[in-house]
C-alpha cells in the first residue's frame, strides 16, 4: 500500500471504476455539476522552497527534507486541504520533517528548535481537518514538522488493571494489533482510525467508538507523559483522583501547543462477545430526535446511537425514509444486552420508529474488532457502515470533479436543537446558494449522544466551479460556523479547533480562561515554538 | 436546628444518650482508654483578636466580625479541627465573615481586596478535612472568608436536556427541594451532603452516590461561572466537546484558589423507580476484592458498589464475617435491573461470595430520596447506611472523649491495590503505636471503584492522650500519607488537596503543570489573594 500524499489513505483505495461511476452518478441527480477529473500534480511539479535551515549534526539523522515528505507533511485532510493538493497549492510546507525514535531525540529537537525559534508541529498520522497540522507559522524562521510515527509501540501492560502503557505514535489498527494477542482492545474507532494515532487523539480529544459513556478519548486516558521544552510533565496511572485540577486535561485538547505527548497509560477493556443490534425507521425527523433523546436520557448506554436525517439515510445508506434511522447497538464482553435493545426498541416505537425487518438479535460471537463493526446490523447500517469508511475517499473523487464535499460537527443542548439545526441548515443552503448560485445538499447525523444533548455532525454536498472550491467552502463554512457560535453549540465536538476554528473558538472560549492558557503555555514554551497559531494567536 | 461551632452538623443531632454509652462501649472493647468527656468552650472564651480590617462602607453590610461567624469560619470539620476547637485552639481566624448576595457583591470583595492584598478563603458549608478553608494566610494583612450561603437558588431548569441553572451557595438538601418539584434529581450524595454545597463540590471534585461512572462531581458540570480577579469566566452549557483543553476542568478543583465559582449549570437526572439491591458475604478479602474487580469490570455499573473490609463490617455494621462485605445496589428511572444484580451476585458467587438471605429483589417503588439511600437493601446494608450519616457525629463524640477517629482516602490501580494497602495499614498500625503507644483499629471500605482500580477509604480509631491528639493524629496522618505518595497511590481521591496534603500533592504533581497552574493563577489573581497556601505555595 502507498500512502497518498495528496488525499485521503492509501492511493490503491482511491474510488474508480463503477463505484467512481455510481458516486458521480448518484451526485449528479442530487447537484448536477461539470465532472471532469482533475489529476494531481506531481510532486517534483510543486517547486517547493528549499529548507530554511539545516539541523545539528547530532539530530540530522532524524530530519527529512525530500519533497515527497515535506509535501505530505503540509496539510492535514480536510476538503480544503485536499483541493489545495490539487492544486499544487502548498504555502506553507515544513522546512523538515524529524523522526523521533524516542524521547530523548523529541526533547532534543525540541531544545534545538527552542534555541533557535524554530517552531514545531507536533505530527501524528497528520488527519486533521482543522488546520492543526499546516505550518503557517510566518513569524519563525523555520518549521520543524515532529512526526511521532517511529514510537508506535505498546510498551506495558497490566492484564489486572486492564491498561497498556502506549507509545503515542502508533496507528490505530498497528494499536490494536498489538493488544489483540493480550485479549484486549481499546476500541477506539475514529473515522479515521486507520490513519490516525493515539497521540493524535489525545492532543485533540478525538471522538471514538461509542456514542454514549466514553464518547471521547479523554475518558480512556489513566496517565499522560508529555514532553515539554520546560520538562517531562508525567502524572501518575490513577483511576481517578481528587488531587486539585487534573493535569491530564490540560494536555487533553492542547493540540500540540503545550508539549508533545509521547505516552498514555490508557484504558482497555475485552473484545465484545454479545451485540445486539438494530435500525430504526422514522417517518418524522421530530419523532426521531425525540426517541434518540429517550435513549439518550435512559441509562442504557448503547455503544451505538446514531441517527441519521433522510438525505443522509439516502445518500449513504441507499434508504428513502421520511424521518431518518437510527443505528442501534449494544455490546459487552459480560452479558447478554438483549434486554437493553429490547427496551431501547420499546422507547422507539413509543415515538412512531419503526425497528428494521433485519434486526438481529443476541449474538455470541466475538467481535471482528473493525472500526465503525458496530454500526452493523441489517441491510441499512450495514450499507451506511461500509459507506462510513469510503466516505473520506469518495470526498477525494468528488474533490477531484470540482464537487464541494464536506462536513462540520458540533454538540448543543437538547433544548437547543431544533433551533440550531434549523439555522445552522438554513445558513449552510443560503451560502452554498450564493458561494456557487446553485442548490446543494445538506445533511445531518448525530455521532454521540448524552442524557443533555446530541452532537449534530453536519455533511454539505455542492456542485463547485475548478479553481473556486476552496473559497467556495470557506464561504460556506465561515456561514455555518456563524450559525453554530449563535445558536450555543460548540465549535467543535471532536475535529478539535487547529488553526482554522480560531476565529469561533476565541468567542465561544471564557476570556480569563483563555489568559490562564496562554500562561500556562508562556510557562511550559517559553520560546513559543509548539504549533503557533492553534489555540492561541501566534506570538 | 442551632449547627455547631466546633464539630460536625446540628447541636441537636449529637450523640448522646444510649447512643454515647453504645459507642463508647464498643470503642472501648477494640482499644480501652480514659474516657473523660471534654466539653467544648465557650466562644467568649477564645479571646479571639480585633479584626486587623475594616470593610468599606459599600460593603460592611455584607460583612460579618461577630466572633460566633468567625469561629465558626476558621476551621473546617476534620478530625483535627474538631480537637483543636474543643481545646478552643484558633490561632487563624478570619477578620470578617462576608455573605454576598449576588456576583456583583462578589466582584466588590475580590475588588477591595485584591487592592488591599487582603486574602480571600471561598467558603461553601465549611465541611473540608483538609484546611481548605482554614485562613493560614500570614502573608496577608487580613483575611476575608467569602461565605455563599446566601447564593443559595435554582434559577432556571431546563427540563428537555434535563439540567439546571444553580447557585453554588446551596446546601445539598435545599438544592434538592428546589428540584423536587420538577421530578428532578442531581443525585449527588456525599457524606457531607446535609452541610456542603455545590460550589464546595465542584470546587473540591467531590465524591457523590455513584460507585461507578459518574463517582466524581465533574461529571454531572455542563458549564461554570467563575468569578476571578482578572473577570467572569462562563463557560458555555455544552454536553461535550473538544475545544482546546476543557475551561471547566481548570477550575474543577481549584479549591478557591482561582476564582469564586457563583453559578454552575449541572446535569440532573429523574429519581430512580427500578431498585435492586444486596449484600455479599465473603470469607477471605482477597477474594472479595477480585469479586469488586469482576464488577467494575463488567460494565454493569451498579449505583453502589461498596467493599466493607472485615474491621469496617463489625465497627459500623455489627457483622462478623472473615472478608468483608460487599454492598451492591443498582437503580434506574427507565428499566427494570434485577438482570444488572443477577449478573453481579453471579460475579460474586464465582469468587466465593455468598449473597445475604435479605437481599431484596426488583423494587417499584420510588426513591426516598435520601442520601445514602441507594446502600440500602437487607439488614446489614441497612446498618451500615444509618452508621454511615452517624459517622461524623460519632467521631465528634470519640474525640471529645479523647480517642483518635479519622478518615483518609486514596485511589489506585487494582495491580497496586494489595501492596499499597498492606503497605498503608501497615504504617498506620505502626505510626498508631509510636503515637499512642497501643494498638488501634485500622478499617478500609471502597467508596468508588473503576474498571482499573478501586478509592480505598480507610478509618483509624485509636486511645489518644487528651491534649495530645492532634500531634498523635498528624504523626499517623503523615506517616499513611507517606505510605500511599510511595505505593503510586492518589493523596487524595475526594477529599481535596487543601494545606493539609499539600507536602504529598507536590511530589505527586507533575512539576510543569504546577508551573502551567502557578502560571495560569498569577494571570486570573495576579495579587495572589485567593485562598494562598492552597494547592499551591503561598506566595
């Protein structure tokens, strides 16, 4: 397999043939557009500037400066990241791409670059959407890119406690390939799972597998070592503690601003053995919201609850449905879950849903341990699985034929939510309007719920003009964002802020909580070197 | 009611009677001491000094320096300040008592002293163990204890995403009358909960009902009001995100030392209607605690989960039994859970436990309500839950006959639990003997357990010499803390940090967030008046 440099995963899983046929074919009927396919470009094509400045000899072992990894380490994967690539749109590209094999080579890189104001960006498996990764850091004279990918080990475990002692630069399925033979799994299933790691996840709060109780990976976290130009900040493996503010959620969501994280005790548990499953059909969005909310509300705690609105029931999971579906699973590795589908069921069909034909009942087996497996259960998930995971790719094609494809999530308050999915939908259709003067489609999906609110993830398919995507886009996205700050949601759910969430984040953030930050970091990067511009503005 | 001064709660509410002659006579079988009763003083008595300050006009109606208010602000409810009040033993004591009745009135203090460098103790219902609100602050040219009481109402509910809009001033049992009326519960029980408040628990991170999941109060906040030095910090009413690192976690267990939490939107739920709870017996503790470990680790959640050691079971249960007990109770408002309780009495018979014959089965009937109240179910359950309210009476009453009786708790990984708590019984079983040259008891029950490891709560009851209890207790004191620091254990899992476990917080602190937070509390109280000597060097 060969990574891509310019899109989403492996180049050999890129969408062609009749699927590529059937995608275009599918979104021409919805937003009819000009497809022709634009290739991208080479990489010796992109004439990028030569590095900046040239590492120590004692570090120039670490450091890459070949083309083909400065241009995969300059954007993250976002839409806009993507066509950028297309392009050969690449502004700001890191003078250096530097490969710790351990800590004390990321501490050196960090002592070097802080001596020299060279400013640094901490790199996981580099999926962010948010500009987390891109080095626009005009103010310093150089840009080191620190990819972690060489500390991909589990280094301990404790069977006992069911946790591993992890080094954060390993990739999701390389994570769990290693647990596997120990019986154990952290199930922990992004989106992006085959290219992200657990580093990434920290450092931006990523949002997994389950869509209740441990919605994010902040909740799996037992101990963080973090190494900062200021010294290692390790807390000690507690299940929980009293002991004053915790010193892991400051460096949870820090997104490489504070130090880089190089390994976590996390939290395991065993391979699910019974799963119960089903999808609900609703006639009315209303009714839908309304029982997802009474499942929520419950105490079942599925590990899956994910309603989906019509358009995206049609366009993913090939289901015409007036309402909406909703994914149900249950799964413990304990006992029987049966009882709680039954009863999430009976909360369903108080609110008019409809339980699939396909439903499955209890089942024995172990679990195929794949990312996003329990979304399965009859026809409709299972199609909308197997969609979830060609989604980035079909992204790309559509990219690639001038098609605007996007999304953006949030999370509000129950109370909140008509409101903020009406404007929230009304700003993205207007803007998509007057940013390509033709009518696009906009859909919504909840990825987790809690007792006190859903997180509304948000997709936005458009026919663009070659050239204009990307402002096309960022009009749209800058409408949407307006409409998500305005209605009380949150900027973000799991995409994390990076650089391009910074002018919503500044105002949904607390002031003095923003000023607490800022001295934090002003004490633990004095030089102001760890990913400026993300977080906080650049010095 | 009239609360005490010196001790735990109401004067009414004592121990007295038949109650005192039951107690005394039971201490008394486990370690003989003289047991003369020792009155507390008079508060005219204490010859408490002038106030060193004097409020400006447009505050002396908020302020208090009546020598009633300022004795009963200067010690918290510790064993040790419940002594070193009967020995009418206050060298810190606040100047003025303040009792603000809104933010602004809040802002006006942080104001004035702020410009007068005059320290400022938040002070909720005062029932801290570890002098959290004791005003040692001889840095200072006075002290202000800033009492919330009067912030004392729900202001808005929000019945659809089921939270509430609270002031922090409001003690448990107030705040749940206000909440009664719309079916709704916060369901957040500490043993203090008759005389702490919101903002106490949220301030501290305080340990509720729930034995699993939501054990700590941070996990029932969806946002906070900070009232600090440099501004009000409101975080926004979300029920999750991944926005930079959580605002609301900075100031969850700054103990005062950050700002004054006013108001805090929290996450309700509805009173249970499904109930089934019992206890197990267990022959050898080890098996008993492998039992607790196959339900923490089972997913299945039980409200209380509750591991009585053998020495806890026969002091505050009157049963003898060789491993301990363990009291178990699920609940819901949604679902019936007598499969949840099937599951985990299998768990338990699996590891050798044997499920008390007054196990009661699936109840309908609603909560009572009262705090506790979920460790009912069966005779010795039901004796150790009316213990459980009574402890801290019945600790008043041991000290004032001069015997040594106190609590402390910690949290660690189950593959530490064993040497760490040989390790810290051990210490105390010694330090006891250095102290008091007899032997005492030492007790240990879980309060909460996680799927990776358990908060051992342990007691100590020991004859102590009248006059010389305190220094008998610190040595002992000192010498646990020294136990558990060394055996990877937490200082505190709910309790707080304080002054008191301040030697033994710093060394588990990883040293750049202590740099991360002295630097991020010079920046929100840059005259360094709030709360000094808490969490972090006084200045």
């Amino acid at each position: 397999m060969t990574r891509s440099w310019w899109g989403w995963g492996n180049v050999e899983d890129a969408v062609r043939g009749a699927e590529l046929t059937a995608l275009l074919a599918r979104v021409q009927a919805l937003t009819p557009g000009d497809l022709t396919d634009h290739q991208p470009p080479a990489i010796a094509s992109l004439g990028l500037p030569a590095p900046r400045v040239t590492p120590p000899a004692s570090l120039a072992g670490l450091c890459s400066a070949d083309p083909a990894d400065r241009a995969a380490h300059a954007h993250g994967k976002a839409f806009r990241d993507v066509v950028r690539n297309l392009h050969g749109e690449l502004r700001h590209v890191p003078d250096l791409v530097a490969r710790p094999r351990d800590e004390r080579e990321v501490t050196d890189l960090l002592d070097w670059c802080t001596r020299e104001g060279i400013a640094v960006v901490p790199f996981g498996g580099g999926t962010s959407v948010v500009g987390g990764v891109e080095p626009r850091c005009d103010g310093h004279p150089a840009v080191v890119t620190v990819d972690l990918g060489r500390m991909d080990r589990v280094l301990e475990i404790d069977r006992t406690s069911r946790a591993a002692r992890i080094q954060t630069g390993v990739l999701g399925p390389h994570l769990e390939s290693q647990l596997s033979p120990h019986g154990l799994t952290l199930r922990h299933f992004p989106q992006s799972f085959e290219f992200s790691t657990l580093g990434g996840w920290l450092a931006t709060r990523a949002g997994g597998h389950y869509a209740t109780l441990f919605t994010h990976i902040d909740d799996l976290v037992e101990s963080l070592r973090v190494i900062t130009p200021s010294g290692v900040s390790a807390s000690r493996r507690l299940p929980g503690s009293g002991a004053g503010p915790s010193p892991d959620r400051l460096f949870l969501g820090s997104e490489g601003t504070l130090g880089v994280i190089t390994e976590a005790w996390m939290r395991l548990r065993e391979r699910p053995r019974w799963r119960a499953r089903a999808s609900v059909r609703f006639g009315d969005h209303a009714a839908a919201v309304a029982a997802t909310r009474a499942i929520a509300q419950s105490g079942l705690n599925p590990a899956n609850c994910r309603l989906l609105d019509a358009a995206e029931s049609l366009i993913n999971a090939g289901v015409s449905v007036g309402g909406g579906v909703l994914v149900l699973a249950f799964e413990s590795a304990d006992h029987p879950v049966r009882h709680s589908l039954e009863r999430a069921l009976e909360l369903c069909r108080d609110h008019g849903g409809e339980p699939s034909a396909a439903t499955r009942g209890e089942s024995g087996r172990d679990s195929d341990q794949e990312p996003g497996e329990a979304t399965a259960g009859g026809s409709v998930t299972e199609a909308w699985r197997s969609s979830f995971l060609r989604m980035p790719y079909q992204r790309d094609a559509l990219a690639r034929h001038a098609m605007i494809a996007e999304t953006f999530e949030t999370a509000c308050t129950w109370d909140t939510f008509d409101a903020l999915h009406r404007a929230v939908t009304e700003a993205a259709r207007q803007a998509i309007r007057e940013a390509t003067g033709t009518d696009g489609v906009v859909t919504c999906r909840f990825t987790h719920v809690y007792p006190d609110g859903p997180a509304p993830y948000f997709g936005v398919y458009a026919a663009g003009r070659w050239g204009s995507t990307v402002a096309q886009w960022d009009h749209i996205k800058a409408a949407v964002s307006e409409a998500i700050e305005r209605s009380g949601g949150t900027i973000t759910h799991h995409h994390a802020v990076g650089r391009d969430h910074r002018p919503w984040y500044d105002r949904q953030r607390p002031d003095p909580f923003a000023a607490a930050l800022s001295a934090a970091k002003a004490a633990l990067d004095p030089a102001g070197v760890l990913n400026p511009g993300v977080l906080l503005p650049a010095p």
